[in-house]
C-alpha cells in the first residue's frame, strides 16, 4: 500500500522551516527519505528503523513514531539548496522492496 | 561511490516497437530494481531481482518484462510499447544485506512513445 505524503507541495522562504509527513495504515520494518532534484536521480537522506526513533544530520533531521506507521522529515532553516522533490520509501517486511509516497514539492525562494 | 548507469537519457519510440532498457550497477550489489516515475504518482516498482536470473513482479508489471543474466546488469523490456507508457523510467540498486539499505538510483530514461 502506497504510503500517504503530505504535504504534495510548499514554498518556503529561506530560513524558514517545512514539515513533511509520510503516513501509513500498517507498520513499517523501516522508513526511507530521498530527495530529487530535477532532472537529476533521487538521492539517500536517511532511514528509520525504530519506533520513536530520530535521526538527522546538519539541519535535515527525521522521526518515527512509537507505533512505526508515520515519519516526519524535518527541514530548519531552509536553504536554496534544499529545493527539490522528497519521498518517503516505506519497506514492511524487511526484503529492501520499497513503496514510495508520491512526493512532496519543496520550493525555497530566496 | 556506488555507481548506476542507464543506457539512455531520452529515448523516442513508436507504438508497437520492442524496447530496451539497459542498467548497470558497479558495486556488486545483489538487489536491482526498476521504477517508473509520472507527475503526481510518485516511483512506482515494476519488476526487480535479488539475484542472477531471478525476478519478482512489483506493484505495476503490466506490460514489461525484465531480464537478469549477469549481476551487474538489469534489462526491463516493453515488448509492444504503447503511449501510456511514456514515463521516466529509474533504476536503482542495493547491497541485498537484509533490511535497513540504501537504494542508489540510476539518472533515469525518459520514454516518448509515440
């Protein structure tokens, strides 16, 4: 089942901070974050594995609740840089095979 | 630097024609996948492997097929290509170590089918 992405798009201005969420009915073995800038192929972020987990690098951080079925991506103080596409690839039984949510549409403007 | 090469970067074909998608992964990686990307419905999966000569239908199979004959190479075939599958086409690779993975994904082929 596809997971559930919210939300499809939002415009930032830089130094601003975005939410994205990635929800879904069943319980996840691990959840996935890529970003893709246009025209170029969808780049790793990060992965989550365990219910209450957080995780995160520079001013691109991520969640997953206790129950493992929703992640949040956290972007503070956005930069031009962090304009692009992010998905959220969801795995449920542990084989590598991910579901992606359609993607949310960050655009940061100066 | 895991390393995923796509024959094509714009491909134009006619309906009714065979097509080939070629990918190769340099890291020895067990798993390949292939995906289709189209606006507003995300990266759909459509066939992938685990390993040599094995395949695993994804979530939208319907008129390709694929083909998996060296490790470091993953062919998806149209056999009659129509126009509902022009698309971007992404392939994408993983070590195959069980869970918690990296996917590394291809520049992508983006598909006319006229």
């Amino acid at each position: 089942q596809q997971p559930v992405q919210s939300p499809q798009a939002v415009i930032l201005r830089e130094g601003e901070d975005a939410v994205i969420n990635c929800s879904s009915s069943k319980a996840l073995y691990s959840v996935h974050w890529y970003r893709q800038k246009h025209g170029e192929a969808p780049v790793f972020l990060m992965i989550l594995l365990k219910g209450g987990e957080q995780k995160g690098h520079d001013k691109i951080s991520a969640s997953f609740n206790e129950k493992k079925q929703q992640s949040s991506l956290y972007l503070t103080a956005s930069q031009l840089s962090y304009s692009g596409t992010y998905f959220c690839g969801t795995e449920f039984g542990g084989n590598e095979k991910l579901t992606f949510g359609t993607g949310t549409r960050l655009t940061i403007i100066p | 630097d895991v390393k995923v090469t796509q024959s094509s970067r714009y491909l134009v074909k006619r309906t009714g024609e065979k097509v080939f998608l070629e990918c190769v992964q340099d890291m020895d990686h067990e798993n390949m996948f292939w995906y289709r990307q189209d606006p507003g419905l995300g990266l759909r999966l459509i066939y992938f492997s685990y390993d040599v000569k094995m395949k695993e239908k994804g979530d939208i199979p319907e008129g390709y097929s694929v083909s998996r004959e060296k490790k470091e190479r993953f062919s998806l075939i149209l056999e009659s290509a129509s126009t509902n599958q022009t698309s971007m086409y992404l392939c994408a690779s993983s070590s195959g170590q069980g869970g918690q993975e990296t996917q590394y994904f291809g520049p992508g082929t983006r598909l006319l089918v006229l």
